[in-house]
C-alpha cells in the first residue's frame, strides 16, 4: 500500500522521518511537494497530480488542512486517514490577526525572525531549550523559504471549514496529538475524533505541536496497526 506523508507550514519531508523509516516496507511511502500553488484547492491538486492512483494519507498540522481538501476533490483514492497535530476548524480572527503580522514581517526580510519566535510555542516546555530540535526546525523552515511561507499562511487563512466533513470519512483514521500542543491542542484532536466514526485517538506525552521530531518513538507506535485495518 502506498503512503503519502504532507508536511506541515515550515516544515519538509525531515519531519517525517522516523514515521518514513518505520513504513519502509510499504508499496512505496512519498512525502508531498507542497510548495507549489496557491491556495488549499491549488496546493491540494497538484499533490493528487503526483500522488499514486490510491494511497494512505497522513497529513501534519497545515497538511492536515491540505488532507481534508483531498478528501474534498478526491476521497475515493484515500484508503486510509492520519491526522497529527492538526484541526478541523476554520481559522479564527485571533489567529488570522497574528498570521497577518508574520506574513508582514517576512515581507520586510524578517523570516528568519518569524521563524526564531515561532519555536517555542511550537514544542513542550521541556524542549524549548533544545538546541538540536530548535536547529532542525530552522533548517526545515529555512530550506522552505519565505515565499513558501506566505502563500501557506494565505492559505491557512483562507482554509474552509473542514469540521461538516468528519462525519463522511469512512476510512481507518487515526487522530495524533501532543499532550502540550499550543497551536492544534487536544481538545481539537478529540474534536476530529468524537467526528469520525470507529477513529482512533493518540495524546503524545511530552510532545507539543512538533510531536513527531519531540518523540518519534511514541508517534510511529500510534501509527501501529495503523495500514492492517
């Protein structure tokens, strides 16, 4: 079976690597190029333009978002759903308000400052003097580049509504969280879900939004069992 992995905003196919390394021996496991296009419609189809005719799809915080949009245009190619460290819900003007000024500031030439002041709402207390998680999540955002970032923080603003779309997802799903996250925190994750029928629920301890590289080890057992269904 084929598994097609989306990265979050700021974030490539590094974030995924215990999860890739743990699904090695599926059909084949891709890690989408999301930085093309414009817009969760446009981001969404030219995924699907490369993605394999059917696939298990996992989706991290703003892949996530691009995961519902799939579901959207192509839900009989998905045949089986992960959600990490993401949210059903439109945004909300408080943060379309903060996203505004980040998008500002990167437009003067201060990514590298956006980035530096996003780390630390983006893991556990425990790990917001990691040195090496703070490097990897620079390096990720860095290597993505500033234009990237404003056109995925343009569409996350403009995301729709994904919470009417819960009931209608029918494939195995599992819902992934870290038990600190700031950004998408666990009352989203039981949000999903208490919405998808037969879900299955995963709080990462000692985990923030960045659950995957904060503790691989957990993540890639929640994803157990994840393919047999």
């Amino acid at each position: 079976m084929a598994v097609l992995l989306i990265p979050g905003l700021n974030a490539d196919a590094r974030v995924f690597r215990a999860v890739t390394e743990a699904l090695w021996a599926t059909d084949g496991v891709m890690v989408a190029n999301h930085l093309g296009g414009e817009g969760m419609a446009e981001i969404a189809r030219r995924i699907l333009a490369d993605a394999p005719p059917t696939f298990a799809l996992a989706g991290f915080s703003f892949g996530g978002y691009l995961a519902f949009e799939i579901l959207r245009q192509a839900a009989e190619r998905v045949t089986h759903l992960a959600l990490i460290d993401t949210s059903a819900r439109p945004d909300t003007s408080a943060s379309t308000e903060t996203r505004r000024q980040r998008i500002a500031q990167t437009r003067a030439g201060k990514f590298s400052l956006v980035v530096q002041q996003s780390f630390a709402n983006s893991v556990h207390p425990d790990h917001q003097q990691d040195d090496t998680l703070k490097s990897l999540h620079s390096g990720m955002a860095l290597s993505n580049g500033p234009d990237a970032y404003v056109r995925h923080q343009e569409a996350i603003i403009g995301r729709p509504d994904s919470l009417p779309l819960l009931a209608s997802i029918a494939v195995p799903t599992i819902v992934i969280v870290g038990e600190a996250d700031q950004i998408t925190p666990p009352e989203v994750a039981t949000e999903m879900h208490s919405g998808i029928a037969g879900s299955r629920l995963a709080v990462i301890p000692k985990a923030g939004h960045l659950a995957l590289l904060e503790q691989p080890d957990a993540v890639v057992r929640a994803f157990d069992g994840w393919l047999r269904n």
